[in-house]
C-alpha cells in the first residue's frame, strides 16, 4: 500500500485532486427510492447515510473533509430514469462516487452511460446480475453483494436439502432476473434436479392468472419466484394461492422482505428462502448502531450499502485523493488482507491506521472479500416462513 500511496499522492500533486478540507466531498445514494423494491430503500439508505455520518463526525478523513450523501432515485427498473439520475449526481451535484444503484439494469445503465465516460466510482450493495462481472467499467465498478452465479447454486442447495427435486421457476423479466434464473437452472440441472418450466413474467400487471396457468400446468414441488416483493413477484404469488396452484415458494434474494410476510403472513407458512447475509461480529454490530440510528439493519442490503459507502470514504483516504481515478485502485486494497480488520462502528480507527501507513482489512457489516473486478464473495441469510413472521434458520 506505501507505494501505492507514493504514486497517488504524486497524481494528487500532478491533478490538484487533493480534497479542500473546507469542502465536503458529495457522495451519490442512487437507490430504487420507488420501483419494485422501494420498501427497501429506505434502510440502505440509512446504512450508507451512517457510514458518511461516522466517518465526517471521526474528522480523520483528508485532513476532516466532511462526506454529505446526495440521494437520487434510480427507480430500480427504469434505465433512461437511471440513467437521468446519474447524470445529474454527476455533473449538477458533483459527487466523487455512488452508492449504487440498487438493481441490476439501473446499476448497469449508470454505469455504461454515466460512471464510466465520466469516471466515477460506483459501489452497489444489490446490483446481483452475473452480467455485471464482465461489463466494461475501466475498473470503476466494484458490489458487496455477491453475484447470482453464486445465489443459483445457493438455491439449488438449499432446495436439495428440503428433498426438492422438482420445481418451476418464474423470474421478472429484466437482467436480475433472468440472469438469476439462468444461474439456478443451471445449478439444479446439474446437481440432478428437474425444472419444469422457467418463464419470465412482467411487473406492474393486475392479473398473473395465464402466467400462473402456464407454470400450474408445467408442475413441480416448489415455485421459485425470482421477482420483486413490490411488485410481480407479490402479484405471482397471490395468483398462485388464489388458484391453488402452488402453496410452497423459494424465495430469492428480491423476495426476502418483512413486506413478504406483511402480504401474505402465515399463507406462505412453510415457504423458504435466502437473502445475502451473515452472522458475523460485524452484522450484530451494525443492527445495533442502526437501531440507535433509528432505522431496521436487520433489512436486506442495509449492511452492504454500509459497507458500500465505507469502501469509497477509505478508498479515498488510502489513496489520499477524492478523484475517483485515483483511489479505484485503492479499494480492493482496503476492502482485503493483510491489515487490521475493521468493524462497523471502527471508520474512525481505520482512518487512523491509513494515516500512520498501516494497512487494513475491512470486513465490516457483511464480511466484506472482494475477490475480482466488480465481485464479492459474499454470504446468505437462509430463512423460513413459520406462522407469519419471517425466521432466519442459519447463514451460508
């Protein structure tokens, strides 16, 4: 890390990207405010939010520059809404980095049309797509969440488990979806399971009646639905247990939500799923920092959109420089060993260490590994619906 930072403090005095302490750097928060998943914005908000709070209040980053979160609403599903959104982040509030965006087509819109021609940073904490590892980001692109080439063997496995050796599947019809239910198929195909119908439906439909008919007709012992909780993955579900169709679900990632069971409460009893997730020092940590924050860190992507905002501020701090071109290649480096691990709540201590020349590991809310351009290793929440309430059973 110390030439590392030789040479960027050598670029800093070359590009004048050394950060004015009476300025406080702009950080974008470019989440599915509204869209298919905006019952989850608000807390990964919160996560990303309190991570610029704790680092500003530390006063140990560049010299006590100041981070305020700048919000835009990437709307989730919308990628000319997205890519509106950071365009504006970029170039009318100026922010040196995203938080971002929430979803896989809004990620990868923001990132093809706007990250990348003006090089800026974006680090999601759910954008899942498989397609997002080998997209064209001049290594800007970085998640804490992992991939769904790894949330397809995840299903397959846990399914196997619960004796599952038939299902159909239906996923939302975008990136997210159809790369998560490509990815299963595969894993359960080859682990010796049948999948007897993978079809996508839309989202925003009244009726999912004739999707239901299809996937009814096809059979299977479980309906796995890779779709939004606020949206079709809802209207599918309800269809389903209207008709009589299918009375047990896999629920992926999208699904995994308080506003589940809010829907459907103990009529999904015995349904199951998995949310990325883990059940480290770090995770208990962060929920409570949150519940004194004042928001839930038990919702899915809250830790990760912590995490996510705490790579870039110590990016930045490592490479002593705000400039996004800059401290890119600083952020695996924070992000992994050799170093001391960093915690939730421990920003300030880590800033201290980069300041001494110290190197740190930087496991935070969700043990953080980044293993590859724009990919984590990641972990998951497994749970189960049992008489309504939505029960975490262990972690993978």
């Amino acid at each position: 890390m110390k030439k590392l930072l030789l040479a960027s403090v050598t670029s800093m005095v070359a590009t004048g990207a050394f950060a004015d302490a009476h300025s406080p750097i702009q950080l974008g928060v470019a989440l599915g405010f509204t869209g298919p998943l905006e019952s989850l914005a608000p807390a990964m908000a919160g996560g990303a939010e309190m991570a610029m709070s704790e680092v500003s209040e530390s006063g140990l980053l560049l010299d006590g520059t100041t981070v305020e979160p700048v919000r835009g609403d990437s709307t989730c599903i919308d990628a000319g809404a997205a890519t509106a959104v950071g365009e504006r982040l970029v170039t009318a509030d100026g922010v040196e980095g995203i938080v971002g965006a929430m979803c896989s087509g809004a990620t990868g819109a923001i990132l093809a049309n706007v990250a990348v021609p003006n090089g800026v940073v974006m680090v999601s904490p759910s954008a899942t797509s498989p397609g997002l590892s080998t997209a064209e980001d001049n290594g800007l692109f970085f998640r804490t969440a992992p991939s769904d080439a790894r949330q397809g063997v995840i299903i397959s496995d846990i399914l196997q488990e619960n004796g599952v050796s038939s299902v159909a599947v239906t996923y939302t019809n975008n990136d997210y979806g159809k790369g998560l239910a490509d990815s299963f198929q595969a894993a359960f195909e080859e682990a010796g399971g049948e999948v007897t119908i993978n079809a996508a439906h839309e989202d925003g439909k009244a009726d999912y009646s004739a999707e239901i008919g299809a996937l009814s007709a096809a059979g299977g012992e479980v309906l796995v639905v890779a779709g939004y909780v606020d949206q079709g993955g809802s209207g599918i579900i309800r269809a389903a247990l209207d008709s009589g169709a299918f009375d047990t679900f896999y629920f992926p990632d999208g699904m995994v939500s308080e506003a589940l069971v809010e829907n459907f409460g103990s009529e999904i009893d015995g349904s199951y799923g998995a949310n990325p997730g883990t059940d480290s020092p770090g995770a208990q940590i962060f929920q409570d920092m949150a519940s004194e924050a004042g928001f839930d860190g038990t919702s899915p992507f809250s830790a990760e959109s912590y995490d996510a905002a705490a790579l870039i501020m110590l990016a930045m701090a490592a490479a002593e420089s705000t400039d996004p071109q800059v401290y890119k290649d600083s952020v695996m480096d924070v992000a992994n060993a050799p170093g001391e691990q960093i915690l939730p709540g421990e920003l300030g201590k880590a800033l201290e260490i980069i300041a001494g020349g110290g190197d740190v590991d930087y496991v935070g809310a969700s043990a953080v590994e980044l293993i590859g351009p724009g990919e984590s290793a990641g972990n998951y929440r497994q749970i189960t619906i049992t008489d309504g309430a939505l029960e975490v059973v262990g972690f993978r």
